[in-house]
C-alpha cells in the first residue's frame, strides 16, 4: 500500500492543475471579469450564478450554499473519493509521478490508465456486437426484461461473442499487450494459451464513482454454457468488487442531492429502478454488501446527520430474508435511516416493473418499512406466541433489536410496537429492552467503549460542520465593508497592490473581528522569511474556522472589466484603507496638540512636524 503522498507533490499537483478545467466538466462557467468565472453552483439548486472560480489563485467558492475549497476539495464532493484519490487522479491527468513517503511505494499511473483505457476499448467493443446477428440471443433476453437499444445504450449493455479470442485479437490490434489484458481480467490463462474470460454472454461494464470502466458483469445465455449464471471480473489493480457499487455513477449525483440511496439485487434490477424513476439505485457486484460498499455510500450520502435514508429491497423468499437480516447486522454503520422494500409476490424491481409498470417500482420504494420494525417482525416470526414461553422467547430475542436503535426518540415507540406485538405489559417490555442495552454489544468491551477491532466503519460518522461563515453576512455599513474590499485586494492581487502597500494596510487598524484575524494572517506571510502572499499561505496562518472566510475572499468578484480597471481599482482600495488609517493617526495627533502645553516647545514642535509627516503621505498616496 502506498504511503503518504509528499507535500511537496501535493503542492505541485495543485499548481500546475488549472481549477477551470476540473469544475468546467460539471459547471459551465462564464467570465466575471479579470481572472474571475462563475456558474450555477453544482452542490445546490439556484436560478442564478453564486459560484465563483478563481484559476490563477485555485480555488471555488459558492455565495449561496458556502461551498468552498480547491480543485481537490472539489473532486472530493463532486466524484465523492478521498483526498488521495483525488490527489492521484489529478497527477494522473497531467502525467506527474508521485512520490510517497512512510516507505510506501509510488502507484504506476501509467499502467492503471493503460487498464483502464482496455476496459474502456471492451466495453465500446462489447456494445458494438450487441448489434451483430449472434447477438440475438443477448436482445431478446433484454427484450423479455423490458429494456430496448435506448435502454442498453444508457446503460452501456453488451455481447461478448462466443468465440474463443475475438475481444483478445481486438484489444491487440489496438495496441494493448497480452500482460495487459491479463491484469485487466479481459482474458484468461488455459492450456492453448490467453482466451477471453467473456464469451456468449450479455455484458455490463462495472464503472467506478467517476465514471471510468473498471469491470464487468456477465450473464449466462446459452444452454452450453457451463459456467456460472453470473461471471465477473476478478480482482485486479483497478477493479475491487467489495469497494465498487453498480450503477453509483448514474446515481450519485441524486443520491448526493436527495440524501437516499435504494440498494437492489442485480444490474436489471437497477436498470428498471432508473427507468421507473427511481435513479438513486445501485447494487453490489456479485458479492454481499459489505463494509466497504458502506464507506462508498456515506461519502456519496453525505451520512453524518442522520437525515439521509437507505432502502434495502430484497425478494420475499427465505434468501432475501436472510440477505436483509445480513444488511441489518451492518445497519450501524450508517447514521443515515434505513429500510427496507419488499414487492408483493417476492417480485425483484425488474419483475415487478415487467408485470405492473413504472409506478409500481416507484410506489415499492415510497412504501418502504423501517429496519427495525422488518427486523423484529422477522424475528417474532420465530416464535409461537400463542404461548406464554414462546413470548417469553421472543421478548429475549426482540429487545436488544429496540435497544440497538440510536435514536432515542425512536426507541420508546418500538418500545411500544413492540409490547403490542407480544401482547405484554408496557413495563415488562421497557425492562426487557433497558436489560438489553446495559448488555455489551458485539465489538464492545465491558463498558460500553468500541472494541480495538471492528468498529472501524461505526466510528467514522462525525457531525456535519456547521455552514462557515459568509463575507456576504458581515455588516454592510461603509467601514466594514472598506475592510473587506481591501483585504480581497490583498488576498487576490499582492503583486498588483504592491509590497509598500501591502506593509502598511496589514498596519491598519480593523473594526470587524473577524477580517483583523484575515488581516493578521497577512501580516505573519508578509513577516515571514518568504513575504509572498498565496491564499494557501494566508489560510495556514489563520486558524481553522477562518479557512473558508479566506477562500471566500479569494474568489469574490470585484468591480473591473479590463487589467487598467483591475490596477486602478485595487490600488485604490487599498490606498483607501491606508488614507482611513492615516486619518485616524491625524485625528489622535491633533488631540495630543490640543492637550500639549504650549510652553513644551519641543514636545509641541514633534508634534506638528508629525503632522505634516502624515499629511504629506496622504497626499502622496492620493497622487498616486
């Protein structure tokens, strides 16, 4: 595993990344004058543009919802991966070698982009054959399904020929090695050589959160097929099934805005819940829904506060019971709420379109069952109680369900539902249930505090910060604003405003607390052995809280349309709050004279010599 990526790097990534281009791929973005851009901010609904992108300082920033940060913040929110991985994806894109510290070793970007760019020639290769005549079989399976060419185009649906090497001889004639290929997972080692892993079968390309083929599902068509009904990609550098969730590049972008997430089965199960409408949905890749699949989906959820909702659908047989017995065992993990959905007649969300329509998938989804009440019905179920040991039984089985609930003004009503079940008494119940929870949970130790090990994913959550600070909230009488004007001048244009300048503003005296805090995070740049001032600098320098009230600086849009207009106004706002400062100095001098006994020659002297001092550099700061 690779360690630590150097600062250093991190820093230069950043430098030669043009911020523009990384937003511009989701936002359009228009000039807002000198070095300014701005669009319809894409973490929340607006009509008109709040969102403002500065590239030459590499940062964003949104007066609307106060979204701020730069061009890895931004892939972090937009793509939902981390800060490495965004780290990686952008040295990737300008071909930058990273180096690695803690003795980890450095990823080969180059060959990650050369399995990545194979997966994507298969894919495209794999939608061109679902149209060739052997592929009828492939058609009529989606067909019987309820999905059309325009459906399996959405989707990316494919044939793999049932030959032997017809996608290997492809992938070749397109510049890819047999090492390649391998350590795609696109062909497979036998005795007569590499063949394709996919033959004969319908084909769905497993894409990672932005987008970028990583996999592929494959279903079994023909009778001669002996292999498994549904085949995918193996392991491999790019592809993971227990961290890869189908059909999240489709949904994140709502499951992101409308804080819910549906988790079905199978690929045609997403198909025909995005089709329907409901486009939040998303399945694992042949494997169990796991912890990892978790840390996915909380990113992509934004679960922390505990107002997003998971909805599990399984089929009503006894497999799909257990499968959501098995989702309730990671139900903790999530502050989110969570569901579950289960179709009349055990139809799975593809079935249950097929047989009654988009509304019906849509009305399974709205008419979801909490968690905890599907689980304690399942758990009842076990139990006769017709009796009075088989309520006994299930009162055992059923608290520590109604104890596990972490919202505590949950925890009274299934209280209640569930005495009502039993047909106990309240307070036998509630005992039941205060037994339960004074009992340590599975990953705890004897009071009640995580356990060394696995409690990794139920202690990530963490409260959602509050929304920072916006410099659009500060008072807009002419003094604060004066202060605010110059210090986005400073922040934005140092060179423009000069270092002489610069030296005596970060002088000044401010009114609003908060700008002297950006003030004295300029002033410590401007002291340092390097005095050049780069928003990254100013936001070390500051503490935490004022981070964002930097960025926003930063990005701010000023009153210019032309360079000459940029040098005019920024100078003269800074001059300004210097002429402001110099002002005040001459006011406190002129009381000082006024109070100085007149017989003090000297001290009266000193006094007007500084005044003239004072005057004379107003005035110059005014010529200039």
């Amino acid at each position: 595993m690779a360690g630590r990526i150097r600062q250093s790097d991190v820093d230069e990534v950043k430098a030669r990344t043009n911020i523009a281009d990384i937003v511009g791929e989701h936002v359009s973005l228009k000039s807002a004058g000198v070095g300014s851009m701005k669009g319809l901010c894409p973490f929340h609904d607006e009509r008109s543009p709040s969102f403002h992108v500065r590239p030459g300082l590499g940062y964003y920033h949104c007066f609307g919802c106060g979204e701020s940060g730069d061009a890895y913040t931004f892939l972090q929110r937009m793509d939902h991966v981390s800060f490495t991985e965004a780290v990686e994806r952008l040295a990737g894109r300008i071909g930058f070698e990273l180096h690695y510290e803690d003795g980890g070793q450095a990823s080969d970007h180059g060959n990650r982009a050369r399995l990545l760019a194979a997966n994507q020639a298969a894919a495209e290769f794999f939608v061109e054959r679902l149209s060739a005549p052997d592929a009828e079989v492939g058609r009529r399976f989606l067909g019987e399904r309820g999905f059309d060419a325009e459906a399996a185009r959405r989707f990316g649906v494919g044939f793999a020929p049932k030959s032997w090497d017809a996608l290997t001889d492809h992938l070749k004639g397109r510049g890819f090695t047999t090492e390649e290929l391998s350590a795609s997972g696109l062909v497979s080692q036998g005795d007569r050589g590499v063949y394709d892993r996919f033959r004969g079968r319908l084909v769905w390309p497993i894409r990672d959160v932005t987008g970028q083929t990583v996999g592929f599902g494959a279903r079994r068509l023909l009778d001669d097929d002996k292999g498994p009904k549904y085949l995918n990609t193996p392991e491999t550098a790019i592809y993971h099934k227990s961290q890869v969730l189908y059909g999240l590049d489709l949904a994140k972008r709502d499951i992101s805005k409308t804080h819910r997430v549906v988790v079905v089965e199978g690929y045609t199960d997403v198909m025909a819940c995005h089709l329907a409408g409901v486009t939040t949905a998303i399945a694992t890749c042949g494997t169990s829904f796991g912890v990892d699949h978790i840390k996915v989906l909380r990113r992509v959820l934004g679960d922390a506060s505990g107002v997003g909702e998971v909805v599990f659908t399984f089929d009503g047989d006894a497999a799909g019971q257990q499968a959501a017995i098995r989702a309730f065992g990671e139900e903790q993990r999530f502050a989110a709420q969570t569901f579950v959905a289960v179709a009349p007649d055990g139809l799975d969300p593809c079935d249950l379109r097929l047989a009654r329509g988009d509304a019906a998938v849509r009305t399974l989804i709205e008419s979801r069952t909490p968690m905890f009440e599907f689980v304690i019905k399942h758990t009842l179920a076990r139990y006769d109680l017709e009796t009075v040991e088989g309520r006994v039984a299930a009162l055992r089985a059923a608290a520590p369900v109604v104890a596990d609930i972490r919202d505590p003004a949950l925890r009274p009503g299934y209280t209640r539902e569930l005495a009502r079940m039993l047909g106990v008494e309240l307070g036998e119940v509630t005992r039941a249930v205060r037994s339960a929870a004074s009992r340590p949970k599975s990953g705890e130790s004897g009071d009640g505090r995580p356990a060394a090990s696995g409690t990794a994913g139920a202690t990530e959550a963490a409260d959602v910060p509050e929304r920072p600070f916006s410099i659009t909230q500060l008072p807009n009488d002419p003094a604060t604003r004066l202060e605010r004007d110059a210090l986005q001048a400073m922040v934005q244009h140092p060179d423009t405003v000069g270092a002489d300048l610069l030296r005596h503003a970060v002088d000044c005296r401010f009114g609003n607390p908060s700008l002297t805090v950006i003030r004295d995070g300029i002033a410590s740049v401007l002291a340092s052995s390097d005095p050049q001032v780069r928003v990254d600098r100013v936001i070390a320098e500051v503490p935490a809280p004022f981070a964002s009230l930097v960025q926003q600086l930063a990005v701010a849009p000023m009153p210019h349309r032309s360079e000459a207009e940029l040098t005019v106004y920024v100078q003269g706002v800074v001059g300004a709050l210097v002429d402001r400062e110099l002002l005040r100095q001459k006011s406190e001098l002129l009381g000082r004279l006024q109070r100085t006994d007149r017989t003090d020659v000297a001290a009266y002297a000193a006094l007007q010599r500084a005044l003239v001092e004072i005057e004379t550099e107003r005035r110059a700061l005014r010529a200039d």
